[in-house]
C-alpha cells in the first residue's frame, strides 16, 4: 500500500480532484454573478461543503507538489471574491471553501516566491473588491424599503408574480413583478434563480389600497385580435433567422436612417417625409443618388465602395459588394464613409427587423414561439402581463448572459 501511495501516477491521478474542485468553485462564481441564492436547509448544506472540502483538502494535501494541485491552489481564492462579496452572509458556504483555500495555498508545493505574490495579489483583489463593492452599494442602491405583500404563479406554472409596495418620499407605490418560473436550478439543499429576470408590468402611485390578482387562460387567436383592436401599427422585433423563416429576404427589409434634408430634396422628398426610408420604395434612379444599385431580382450592392471597405471585406476579385456579404463591422465602416467634406453623415443604411402584427399568421406566430394558449394577469381589473406577448417579445431570455451594473443590486 505504501509502495502504491507513494507512486507518482497515483498521486497524478488524485491531483484530478483538485481541479474538480477548482472547477466547482468558478462555477459558484458564475453562479453568484448570474443568479441569486436561495438555501433551504443550511445545516445540511453546510455540512455537505465541508465534508467534500475536508475530503478534498486531504487530497490536495498528498498531491501538493502535483502541477494540478498548484494550479488549484491559485484558482480557489481569487474564484471567491465574487462569491464572498455578492453572497455575504452565507457563511455556511463560504467559510469551508475559505479555509480550504488558504490552507492549501500556503501548504502547496509551489515555491515559496510563487505562493508570496499569488497571497499578496489575492488580498488585494480582496481589500479592494470589498472596498469597491460597499461603496458602490451604498451610494448607488437605493434605500426605499420595500414589501411583499404577495406572491403566486401563473395558470400554466411558467410564471411567478409579487406584488411589492414601496416606502419612499414620493408617496410610495405598488409594482406587480413577473418573472419566468422555468429558470430555477434546484440541487440538494439549495436553488439558484436567475438575476434581473422580474419585469414591472404594473406601477401605481401611490400605494394602492386594493390589490386583486386575477389570472385567466386565453387562447392564441382571442389574444391576436385583441391587440390588433387597440392598432394596426404594433410591430414585432425579431431576428434574422426568424426573418428568413417568415419568407422575408435580407435585402426587402433594407432601410436609409438619419437622411440629410438635402438628400430628400435630391429624391423628391421634403424635410418632412418619415425617416427611415425603405429601400423598395426607392427607384433605380433614387437609389443611385445614395450610391446603391439594384439588381433585376431586388439584390443591393455598392455601386463604387471603398478601397477600405473592399479590404475589409477581403473582395479582391473586384466583384459586386452586395449589402448581404457585409457584416456588422462592415455595414458599419461603410456608414461611416457616407459623409460630406466637414464629416457629417449624409445618410445610414440598415436593415428593419420588424414585422407588423397583422401580417403574421396564426401558424407564424406559432413559428415565432407563441403558445397555443397564454396566461393574462388582471390587476384591479386590469390586463397587465400577457404570456403571448412575452414570448413573442422575448421578454425572458434566460439563455443569453450580460454583465452589467444591475448584477450588483
């Protein structure tokens, strides 16, 4: 056994759950930047993190002048910083993550020069974290206190709601938060829900003194004329796939913005004629003033382009510059050259990603994601949340992935 413990490949082998380890802490940091934490039983979970963090350490001590355990031992304590500043107060958590840390940073069989700058460079990413965070949270976040005054779920379980009133110097308000209740990640002991996912649908000033949450179940149709009764110009953002798949080109939602009042004159327009212009409505003769042709089957192409942007583009063959072979960047470069002498902008080209309501059909809706039947939130009376136009707006894009400001809240 002695022979087999003191073999090099065992230890190798071992070392692996050091990086386990390492690994699971950087995904407690992704998680503390991404979701918020809710603990059901902190006693057991607390007891589980320490055990799988004594195992480890145990571990990481016979391994530690492993190359993995070091690498580790550099990870763990740098990984936590987010962690220790968003989920404070979680010290069930983070004290045995901690500890393990910093034992096996100062244990590890790294040099000891190695071990100074990495411990020098922790405490001060630490000192000025903490520093950095509670000042921002205590002159940025705002010191309203607020109330629950009640929560509940949708009809169809996908969406949570809470109604909370505010105490400010304002007279207070009540706001009604809908959020996606299919975003949770449920382990043992513990659930993480996503940040920023609620979405005010109602705000009344000041506090309401009634609150009567209704739901209702209505089917895709009904919905549809609904909205078309309230307009005929509610249009709907949607992508470039979605685009393609509701038999639209790139080319047909092509549009001129930002046009110089005398480049309307210069096509028959007056200063006052709406902006953006689509490029269908445009003659061939309208277009070239702009320098855009077209062609016989509704293709638009540069009609001189840059030596810059053709090297952008990597056109050396000297072939047509369709608006569809360039990327963002691109589109953007070649906006940028569209000045006069003094550097104004005479004219943008971009492309429209909206359809209007009313001319999507039933089975195109049902394409774009809408639900055969949605839920509808009534407060007092009346419709703040539908379903339908969740979905078909993407209110809740539990995929994507921003860092931004709000994350410290």
């Amino acid at each position: 056994m002695r022979n087999f413990l003191a073999n090099v490949w065992t230890k190798r082998v071992v070392a692996i759950l050091s990086l386990l380890y390492a690994y699971g802490v950087c995904h407690l940091c992704y998680f503390s930047i991404f979701y918020e934490i809710h603990i059901q039983d902190r006693t057991s979970q607390c007891l589980m993190i320490t055990g799988v963090s004594i195992l480890v350490l145990v571990a990481m001590l016979y391994t530690r002048k492993q190359i993995f355990t070091r690498i580790a031992s550099f990870i763990i304590l740098p990984a936590m910083l987010p962690v220790v500043l968003l989920y404070f107060g979680e010290w069930g958590m983070i004290i045995p993550i901690i500890v393990t840390g910093i034992t096996i940073l100062l244990l590890s069989g790294a040099g000891e020069g190695s071990k100074t700058a990495v411990g020098t460079i922790v405490l001060l990413l630490y000192i000025f974290g903490a520093l950095g965070y509670f000042l921002f949270t205590s002159f940025f976040i705002s010191s309203a206190k607020e109330t629950v005054v009640e929560t509940g779920t949708s009809p169809s379980g996908r969406y949570r709601y809470s109604v909370i009133n505010t105490e400010d110097s304002s007279n207070g308000s009540t706001s009604v938060y809908v959020e996606p209740n299919y975003a949770d990640l449920n382990y043992p002991f513990v659930t993480f829900t996503l940040k920023n996912m609620d979405r005010v649908v109602y705000l009344e000033r000041p506090v309401a003194e009634e609150i009567n949450i209704e739901w209702t179940t209505q089917n895709r149709q009904d919905i549809t004329q609904q909205i078309e009764a309230i307009s005929d110009n509610i249009e709907v953002e949607v992508t470039d796939e979605e685009l393609k798949a509701l038999g639209y080109t790139y080319d047909c939602k092509l549009m001129l913005t930002d046009v110089v009042v005398r480049k309307k004159f210069e096509i028959g327009k007056t200063a006052s004629d709406v902006d953006p212009i689509p490029l269908d409505e445009l003659t061939d003769e309208q277009l070239a003033v702009f320098g855009i042709g077209r062609e016989t089957g509704g293709r638009y192409y540069i009609i001189s382009p840059s030596e810059e942007l053709m090297d952008k583009i990597d056109n050396t063959t000297g072939a047509r510059v369709y608006f569809s072979d360039l990327d963002s960047k691109a589109l953007k470069l070649y906006n940028s050259q569209n000045t006069d002498d003094y550097g104004n902008v005479l004219f943008k080209v971009s492309k429209n990603r909206t359809v209007l309501l009313n001319t999507l059909t039933d089975e195109q809706l049902e394409q774009l994601g809408v639900s055969e039947e949605s839920d509808v939130m009534n407060f007092n009376g009346k419709v703040c949340f539908r379903s339908y136009v969740a979905e078909l707006d993407d209110y809740y894009d539990v995929d994507s992935r921003h860092l931004s400001i709000e994350l410290l809240n």
